[in-house]
C-alpha cells in the first residue's frame, strides 16, 4: 500500500512561478514600459535633479556642522526640508 502511495506521488509535479520575476520580462511590459519611460520622461529627470541637489545639500550640511552658525544650519536644514517635501508633492501629482 505504502509503495503505491509514493509511486503516485512521483509522478505529481508541482511547481512555483515567481510572476515578479517573469512579469518585467514578458513582451507586453516591456513595451508598456517603453511607452511610460518615454511619456513621462521630463517627470523622471525632474525627480531624479531634485533627489540629486537634495542628497548634495543634505551632504553639504553634515560636512560643514561644526564649521556653521546655529543660522545656517537652520537654513539649510529648512533648504532640505522643503526639497523634501517637494519631492514627495511631485511623486504623488505623477
């Protein structure tokens, strides 16, 4: 009886699809994501220039701490502060 039991069994395949990982590579995504890409190209380099002057601001603060006034920090961080917000205005509006 045993015997039977693990024959049936292994003939029975079963398998996992990871669609995360095959989604991005069907051709129909990769031509949707073209077509975005293309569309909404102007957005993406605006986010990616704000993200860039954001990181380079937010550095630039941490550098030079020690080295400003109690004003100057406060400007800086209401500088980054406000790209941030911003920033995340923009993601939500695209």
């Amino acid at each position: 009886m045993m015997l039977m039991g693990n024959a049936v069994a292994k003939d029975q395949k079963i398998g996992m699809v990871d669609v995360k990982s095959i989604t991005p590579q069907m051709p129909q995504m990769v031509a949707l994501n073209s077509i975005l890409q293309a569309e909404f190209k102007n957005e993406i380099e605006e986010l990616k220039e704000l993200q860039t002057d954001l990181k380079y601001n937010y550095d630039k603060m941490q550098r030079n701490d020690g080295a400003m006034s109690n004003t100057q920090i406060e400007k800086f961080r209401k500088k980054v502060l406000d790209k941030k917000i911003l920033i995340i205005k923009k993601r939500r509006h695209y």
